[in-house]
C-alpha cells in the first residue's frame, strides 16, 4: 500500500525549542523520518514522503506540495475518487482504492506497528495519537477527507461517520506516540530502536529517572 508521511522540513517541531536548536530540530526530525520509513519498508509497503520543500531521502519517493498539511493531504485522498490531479505522482492511490497516511515524528514505529494499521479492516482505520490527534490513517472510502490539528481524531471519526464509512480504531503505544513534547524524548530513549534513538543519545540526552514520570536530562 502507498504510505503518504507528510513532512514539514522548515523549523520543524517547534514545541521541542526549549530542548533543542532549530539546527538540532531539523535533525532530529530527519532521524525520526528516517525511522518511520524504515519502518514502512519493512512491513513491505510503499512509503512517499509529502514535503512542503524538496528533501533528500534514500529509497522513497519524494512529493513536493507547499499546501499546509489538511490540503495537501486531501489532494492525495481526492485521487480515490478520481477527482484531483491527473499528474503521476499519486496514480497507484487510484489504482489500489486505498492509501495510507502516517505522520513523521512515529519513532518508535515498527513494521509490526504498521502491518497492524494496514491489516486492519474499515474504509477508514485510525491510528490516535496522544491528546486528540490523528497519528495514522488508512482511507478506503472516496468521500473520506481530513481535517487535521485540534481534536482531529475526534474530527477524524465524525467525518467518517458523515461519509458512511466503517470505521477501525488501532489501539497501539506505537503508532499513538508521536514526538512533539520534551516528555515525548524519553519514550524514544525508552522504547525506540533507530535513528531518532541514536541521535538523541549522540546529542547528549539520558534518562531522569528521579520517582514519578521518567524525563529527560542532556549532558552539558
Ligand atoms: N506536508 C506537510 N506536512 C506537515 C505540515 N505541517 C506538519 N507536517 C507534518 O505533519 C506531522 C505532524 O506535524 P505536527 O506535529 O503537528 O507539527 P510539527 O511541525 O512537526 O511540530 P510543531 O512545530 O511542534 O507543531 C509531521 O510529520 C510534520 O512534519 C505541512 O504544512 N505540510
Ligand atoms: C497534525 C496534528 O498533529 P498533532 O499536533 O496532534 O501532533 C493532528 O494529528 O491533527
């Protein structure tokens, strides 16, 4: 199956500043792309990376498309429907009549994770992420559109319901953690195997492991 994994290489995740530079955030999101298309691959699948500006990936295709995150990713969906773009980017969407999306800071994706999200059964399957959003998505249905930020999980599955599709929910720790927070670090450097996991100890950072939550600490 296609995997769209859109991508925002420019000052990339902003909520990580007080932790990291934007140097070190550009980065760190490329280790965490990297990840999540390992990931992909290896669960036999066919990553495309959606990229507001051109980015330079080893095995995956690359699509440039300068739109903010909903439009962009609904000009992909419109290809189920045969209604939007006619370029050859997107062609096999149409083709298979199933496309999925996953977001670029899953770190700790595994291709166990994501067979779990492709082999799920619905015309649309949703992957939640922490506090309301949307991590993963498989659409079967023509009419099924996103609507990302906010509660878009919540959003997700009205918009499902509206269209008449049946919907699947993917309970999985993996596919539900994305990085956005510093709290976020320490599932990487607790549960992750790949490149945002190396980085993050190359860059410095450890465990705090001080009674309560496990955080982060980065030697000076
Ligand atoms: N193609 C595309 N991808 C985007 C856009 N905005 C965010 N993304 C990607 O969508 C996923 C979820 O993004 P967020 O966590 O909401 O945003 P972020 O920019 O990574 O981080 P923050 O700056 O902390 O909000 C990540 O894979 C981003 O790279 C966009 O406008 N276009
Ligand atoms: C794109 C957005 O990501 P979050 O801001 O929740 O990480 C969402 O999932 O709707």
């Amino acid at each position: 199956m296609r995997v769209v994994v859109p991508y925002a290489g420019r000052d990339p995740k902003s909520r990580l500043s007080e932790r990291l530079t934007e140097s070190e955030r550009r980065a760190f999101a490329r280790a965490m792309l990297r990840d999540v298309l390992d990931a992909i691959e290896a669960a036999g699948h066919d990553p495309v990376v959606l990229a507001t500006e051109p980015v330079s990936v080893s095995d995956a295709d690359v699509v440039v498309d300068d739109r903010p995150l909903t439009p962009a990713v609904n000009a992909v969906l419109a290809r189920l429907d045969g209604s939007d773009g006619d370029g050859p980017a997107f062609a096999d969407v149409a083709r298979d009549g199933e496309v999925a999306v996953a977001m670029a800071d899953l770190a700790l994706a595994t291709p166990e994770a994501v067979r779990r999200l492709a082999d799920a059964e619905g015309t649309v399957v949703v992957a939640p992420g922490r506090g309301g959003g949307t991590n993963a998505l498989v659409v079967r249905h023509p009419e099924f559109r996103v609507d990302y930020h906010g509660a878009s999980y919540r959003d997700h599955r009205r918009i499902a319901e509206e269209v008449g599709a049946s919907v699947r929910v993917v309970d999985s720790m993996r596919l539900s953690t994305d990085v956005d927070e510093p709290s976020d670090l320490a599932e990487v450097l607790l549960h992750g195997g790949g490149e945002s996991r190396r980085w993050l100890r190359e860059a410095g950072f450890e465990l705090n492991i001080r009674g309560g939550r496990v955080g982060v600490v980065r030697e000076a």
